[in-house]
C-alpha cells in the first residue's frame, strides 16, 4: 500500500481542494464555505487540520452525537474544546439525533447523520468527510458478503452533490497509516471509539482480520482494489445515466412500458427492472425476485393480473405498462368522501385565466366556491360526464377504460362533484358544460400525483 509523508499528505490535499475549488459546481458557482464532519476519531480529526492548515474560506464544523455510547458526551465535549482551540472564527454545530436500538442501529445511525449534513448544508458549500482508502477497501468486502451488484460494489465517490451543495472525500486515497503517521508526528489527539475493537462488527471483523491477511500477501492490494473499485464507479455510472435516459424515453418512474423493455435484451430487461425498482422503491430486490418480478408479472398475459410484492411495494401489469404501487396506495377503500374540502393538499383547485378552465357560479352569498356545494371524492360507480369535445354524455367508467387507466387506479382518482354533478376528473377532463369561454377567469384542478 503507497503510504503518504507527512508534507506529500499535505501537498495531496491541498492540491486536491484547489481542483476541486476551481472546478465549476452544479450551477458554476464558487465555494462559500467549507463543512467539515468531524465524529472526533483520527480520521476527522486529521481532515480538520489539514483543512485549516490549508485553507482561507470560512468553515463549519459539524458533529453529530448519536448518544448510542456511554461517551458520547464526551466526545462532544472534545470536538468543541478542539474547534475553540484552533483560535479562529470556526462555527462549530453539534446536532443530536435519535437513533432506535433496534436491529441494525449503526445503519440507522449512518442515515440520520447523512439527514442532517444535508439539512445543514447550504448552496455552494462543500462538506468534507475522513472517509480514506480502508474505509473504501473494508466498504467493499462488507458488500461482497452480502451479495451486492455492480453499482454497490462501485467505490464510494469522491464527490457528489449533498443537499444543496456537495459532499467531498479528500482523503479517499490515502490509506489510514498515513492518517496515524501524520497524526502522531503533529501530536494531534483524537478520541477513540471502544466498539470499533468489537469482531461483532463485520467492518471490524474485516479491518482485523481479513485486511492484515490480504495485505501480508499482497502489499499493494488496498491500492489496485481501490482502483478496481474506481472503474467500477465510472460504469456503473454509465450505466445509469443510458438506463436514466432509456426511462425518460419509456415513461415514467412510476410505470414501465413494456413493449420497449421486450425488445431489449433478457440480460438488460434485468438490468433495468432492477435500476428501475431500486429507484422506485428505494431498494434492490435479490436476483430471485427480480426474475419473478421479469417472469410472473411482466411476462404474463395481459388479463392475468399478476402481482408480485416485495417490502411496501405491489408490481402490476396492465396493458403494455408495469406499475410499482406503494401498498398504501392501493389499500385506499374507494369509499365516497364526505367533505375533503377545497384545501391546498393533494389536490387543490387554482383560479387561472385559462380557457380549459371549470365556470363556477357563485353561490347565493356571493361565496365564489362554496365547500357545501362542491365537493371532492372518489368514485362510486355511475357516474356520468360529457368531456370536453365528445358529442355523447358517457360514463366514467367505460371513460376510464379507454383511457387505459388501469383499474386499481381508477378508485383513487380525485373527482370534483359540484351539487352532485360530476364536474372534472382530476387534472384529467372536465365536463363541457362546465368550461369557460376563453380568456375568462375559471377554476382549475391541480392533482399532485
Ligand atoms: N458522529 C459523527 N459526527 C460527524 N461526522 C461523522 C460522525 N461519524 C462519522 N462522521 C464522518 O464520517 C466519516 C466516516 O465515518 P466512519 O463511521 O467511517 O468512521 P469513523 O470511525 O466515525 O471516522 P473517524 O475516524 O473520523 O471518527 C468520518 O471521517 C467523519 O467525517
């Protein structure tokens, strides 16, 4: 493993913010602020240093206290009393966040740290985090073990956008030996975490037992495991910036077209149900599921209404399009509402100059859009309508039929009754006798999907 000098370390990271200084963020704008997430341990507490040895802009220094250990506190205590220390106009925030004990609480404590740096951060601030080649190299054979594909593989980035502004690993190069020999030679001190001597930990277990292993054999392994790691970054990135631009052409997030994805191949039809899921829902499904979600759903006949659900989230097929629901989604009981009221929320109702727009008459008062009059609610059964250039009155239903709206969903569609009379169908149709002449003034259903 190449190791660092005190002053290459130095001249590495220093250079390393000026590229990145110079280089334009999203919007091509410069650097305001500096953040730097500090838990205390050697990792950050170096980055700290090198920073303000390093630079002139302002920064911030934030520390998170999980109050999981018993020490907690006192390593609050010591990251204030090191930022107060350094004698400059450093802003030091320490934010504290609750994490349940349940199941895998470093997971949840990893989740909540990230919420709040993105909270925190502002536009065009960078927030610097210790992360260096171990974490990197222990990262990937913890995810190795638990089966993870190509993009889990990948390295951790470099640098990403966080928030509102950017996250930067500076030391992501730089192995941890480095990081020790610097620390000791500048007589920093840090505070050391007890769990992290645990074998209960996988990453602990990696750290003591499997990286001296590997490394005894191969002493340079960190380094070409990490460059692996960065090829395998650049084309997962790739990939998905094709299969991003495949979706944007295939509809949207929440439904597939399905003609498109048969004409791919079944090893890229894979690919893409599983980049596609992970975005809908957050997560990745296991290989089996993925070929049940391709098999059962997606290759089923049309009139099948297979359903595969995994964790909150139901796979339906209709017509040419696979659909990811959220289960709350479809437990909505269809019942008739008895007064959602005209309020911002889900559905609001705007007053446009547009000539799609509703004519409702004031009512007796001169209340121009009475809430015991016009109400919102979901479908009964019967209701009947004349869209908007159709010479017929027809019913909603067989209108929803030839919309190809699929049939779970037609339930859940907002409709707007003015004195029982079906008047719009969310942001979808409006009655004609209804409409305003155009140029006039008129009500507008927005439907926030
Ligand atoms: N409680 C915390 N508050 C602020 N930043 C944190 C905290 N925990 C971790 N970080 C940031 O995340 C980086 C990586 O954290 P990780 O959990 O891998 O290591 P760590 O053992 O906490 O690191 P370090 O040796 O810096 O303490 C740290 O270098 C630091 O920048």
């Amino acid at each position: 493993m190449s190791s660092y000098s005190d002053t290459d370390l130095l001249s590495h990271f220093s250079s390393l913010l000026n590229v990145f200084q110079n280089e334009p963020l999203q919007k091509q704008q410069t650097i305001k602020a500096w953040c730097v997430a500090f838990s205390g341990g050697l990792d950050s507490r170096v980055l700290l240093h090198l920073l303000i040895t390093s630079t002139s802009l302002p920064v911030r220094v934030i520390h998170i206290h999980h109050g999981i250990s018993d020490f907690a506190d006192d390593w609050e205590n010591f990251c204030r009393d090191t930022v107060v220390a350094y004698d400059a106009d450093i802003e030091f925030i320490s934010k504290r966040v609750a994490v349940d004990s349940s199941g895998s609480f470093e997971e949840k404590a990893r989740q909540a740290r990230y919420q709040v740096f993105e909270d925190l951060l502002g536009e065009n601030e960078v927030l610097l985090m210790g992360h260096h080649l171990n974490d990197q190299v222990e990262t990937f054979f913890q995810r190795l073990v638990r089966g993870a594909g190509l993009s889990g593989l990948a390295g951790m980035p470099k640098s990403r956008p966080l928030g509102k502004g950017q996250l930067l690993r500076p030391l992501l190069e730089v192995p941890r030996a480095s990081l020790l020999k610097y620390a000791q030679e500048r007589e920093l001190s840090w505070v050391e975490d007890e769990s992290n001597d645990s074998l209960d930990y996988d990453r602990n277990y990696i750290r003591h037992k499997i990286a001296p292993s590997f490394l005894s054999r191969w002493p340079s392994a960190f380094t070409s495991i990490a460059r692996s790691l960065s090829v395998a970054r650049q084309d997962s990135e790739s990939l998905s910036f094709y299969r991003d631009q495949w979706l944007v052409v295939n509809r949207s997030l929440t439904e597939l077209n399905l003609a498109a994805l048969g004409e791919l191949p079944r090893t890229e039809q894979l690919g893409l149900l599983s980049y596609w899921v992970r975005k809908r829902a957050g997560h990745s499904m296991s290989y089996d599921q993925l070929t049940s979600l391709l098999n059962d759903v997606v290759m089923s006949q049309q009139d099948a209404q297979a359903v595969l659900r995994v964790g909150a989230f139901e796979f339906r097929r209709y017509q040419q399009a696979l659909y990811a629901l959220s289960i709350t989604d479809t437990e909505f009981d269809g019942a008739w509402s008895q007064e959602i009221t005209l309020q911002p929320g889900q559905v609001h109702i705007e007053r446009l100059p547009d000539g799609s727009c509703l004519r409702l008459e004031p009512d007796d008062q001169g209340v121009v859009f009475p809430e015991n009059r016009c109400l919102i609610g979901y479908r009964q059964g019967g209701e009947r309508f004349k869209p908007v250039g159709d010479h017929h009155t027809r019913e909603l239903k067989k209108w929803l039929q030839a919309q190809g709206v699929a049939p779970w969903l037609r339930s859940q569609i907002p409709l707007l009754y003015c004195n029982q009379q079906l008047v719009a169908v969310a942001d979808l149709a409006v009655d004609q006798a209804f409409l305003c002449q155009s140029g006039q003034m008129g009500w507008k259903v927005i439907w926030q999907r």
